[in-house]
C-alpha cells in the first residue's frame, strides 16, 4: 500500500507538473499573441484612419436640406433623355452602390466605357471616375446631366424645363436659399455631392482601428498582416483604402494578360495624351470591395479571390498560395459594412409626370 501511494503521489505531482508546465506556455502563447495583435494594431494605424462621420467639407456642406433634395435627384430617372436613367441606375443600393456590370449603360442603353465602381465612401477619393477625369463627385454629377452614356440631356436648359416641370423648384430654393435662381445643373451637382457624402459605411475594420482588436477575426488580422507585408498599403492606404493616387496598372506584366481583358485600356493617356500616363488609372478604394464584382476598370474579373492574385502578379510580381489568398480575402471582408438607412431606402419622388422627350 505504501508503495502504490508514493507511485500515486509521484504520478500527481508529474500531472501538476505536466499541467503548470502547459499553463505556462499558454501564457507565454496568449502574451506574445497580444503582444503581435497590439504590434499589428499599431502599424495598420500608421496607414489607416477609421471612416469619418460624414465626408462633408468647408467647400462642400452637407446641410439637411441639400442632401435631402441630393437624395431625391439621385434617384430620380426623369431627368434623363428617356426618362429610364438615374445615379441609381449605376450604383444601385442592393449592389452595394455599383450595377455589377462589366461596364455600365446609359440612356438609350448607350455603354460607358468603363465600370462603374461603388459611389459608396466615394466623396473622400482625391477624384472621380478612373481616369480621374472628374474633380469631385459634384463635379462627376453635374457633368452626368448631359453625358452622352450617362443621362444624354441636350443642354443645361433642357435640365432646369425638367426640374421646375416636376415640382422640384420649391427644394430648390430651401437647399439654396442665398440664390435668386437656384433652379441650375450646378445646384443638382451640390445636392447630389451632398447626399453622396453623407454616404459612409463604417465596417468591423473600424472598430477595429478604434482599438477593439476582437472586431478582425483571426484570419482576417492575418489577412491584414499580409497586405501590410506585401505592400499593398503602398497605394490602398488612408480611410478609404484607396482612391488618393494615381497608379500604373501591370508593374510586372501587362494587366490584360493577367485579367484577360478584351480590350486594352490605355487609362489616363487617353485624357492627358501624355506617355507617362500610359496604364494609370486611379487606385480605387477597397472599402466593400467584397460586395462589388466585377474587378478592375473593364470588370474583366468576376471573383474577389481572382482579383487580389491578379494584384499580387501584375504590381508586386507575386505568386500567391491559397493560404495567403484566403487571409487577404477574410481581411477585404472585414472591409464591408452595412448601407445607410436613406440609401437602403428609395425616397418618394414628386408625383408630377414629364415626357422625357425634350420640347
């Protein structure tokens, strides 16, 4: 009996051993784990800045009653040439502000040259369209009006005939109190720009920017890790993850080989007609990249996956294992968030009928 009890003994002691042994590696684990969490947490905040309430400016106000009249305009189809066009007809709200088209079409089901990208979170780029051809998103609403692939309108006066036709007049003159004549394409421009910059979706990766670090699962932080290692905050850095450069497409190989693009697209080069703009095109931002296929300026890529081993390939000539390509893909999704209430939501137009054949 003594025997069995001093091999009892010895036997719980090796457990507590064993055990305390195995506590305390865990506890060195979950040190250094919050040691790399709190590290990585700090160099994505040298690259990133949580979305802003709003993204209005000293230039561009979002005061109530220009987004609330923005809001009608922008989903408003009767100010087109045939009455079928609106801004939603591109960025629509159950497409996460996009029309997943390759290219997007317009009145008379004329085709843009280009995709559409999401309107959502747009208004912080440093401008607009992908060629950068627009200064701002008043500017890119204002120059729609009368767009040959957009809303096709002849002229400005033909804009303001159907503006004052449809009752909006009265809308008019409260979002623009200061002007005489308030009736003008320039005011739909600041309207629209208005409503679109009240547009922001703030996602886990804010809350996670903000110090909650349990916001990013796993993955995703080690999606995060990746993008920080590879580069890819090179060009997709700040609130929007994106959108404040201009950069070549295909650093290490011509990007129609990658994407498989049935035209080239020569990017901005087609508006400056300068070499060194050859394949530039504005770095778009990635903030619900994962609600947007298809990718790129052509939509020549289908899934989110595809896209991020096309980037890795063509600017920064690497091959990436699916491991890696996972992560990245659980990190983008950390990117989405929910659609705001007065974009989820069509708002009621004037109930005033208006041919849309210019008189």
């Amino acid at each position: 009996m003594a025997k069995h009890s001093v091999v009892a003994n010895r036997d719980r002691h090796r457990r507590r051993a064993r055990a305390m042994a195995w506590a305390a590696a865990l506890g060195a684990f979950a040190a250094h784990s919050q040691e790399a969490d709190k590290a990585l947490l700090e160099k994505a905040r040298q690259h990133f800045q949580p979305l802003p309430k709003d993204m209005g400016t000293e230039a561009h106000p979002t005061l109530p009653a220009r987004v609330a009249l923005g809001r009608k305009l922008f989903f408003d189809p009767r100010l087109s040439l045939d009455g079928t066009v609106s801004c939603a007809t591109c960025h629509r709200p159950g497409l996460y502000g996009t029309d997943a088209l390759p290219r997007s079409v317009g009145v008379e089901r004329r085709p843009n040259a280009r995709n559409a990208p999401t309107v959502l979170n747009a208004a912080l780029h440093f401008k607009a369209h992908w060629g950068g051809e627009r200064a701002d998103v008043e500017e890119q609403a204002l120059k729609s009006l009368t767009g040959a692939a957009s809303f096709g309108n002849p002229d400005a006066a033909t804009v303001i005939r159907k503006l004052q036709a449809l009752g909006y007049e009265a809308e008019f003159k409260q979002a623009f109190p200061q002007d005489p004549q308030p009736v003008k394409p320039e005011h739909w421009g600041e309207a629209i720009g208005a409503y679109e910059r009240t547009l922001v979706t703030p996602a886990p990766f804010d809350a996670y920017l903000e110090g909650n670090v349990q916001a990013l699962s796993p993955q995703a932080r080690s999606g995060l890790k990746a993008f920080l290692d590879l580069g890819c905050a090179t060009c997709h850095a700040g609130a929007a993850l994106g959108g404040t450069s201009f950069q070549k497409f295909g650093v290490f190989e011509e990007y129609w080989k990658a994407t498989g693009s049935a035209a080239i697209d020569e990017g901005r080069f087609k508006e400056t007609q300068h070499p060194a703009d050859k394949y530039h095109f504005k770095v778009p931002g990635l903030r619900n990249v994962a609600m947007t296929p298809p990718y790129f300026h052509d939509g020549s890529v289908a899934t989110l996956p595809q896209a991020v081993r096309v980037m890795a390939k063509v600017q920064l000539g690497k091959d990436l294992g699916d491991r890696e390509v996972d992560d990245l893909v659980a990190f983008l999704h950390s990117l989405t968030g929910p659609l705001p209430a007065d974009f989820a939501a069509e708002p009621v137009l004037p109930a005033r009928a208006f041919s849309p054949t210019p008189p």
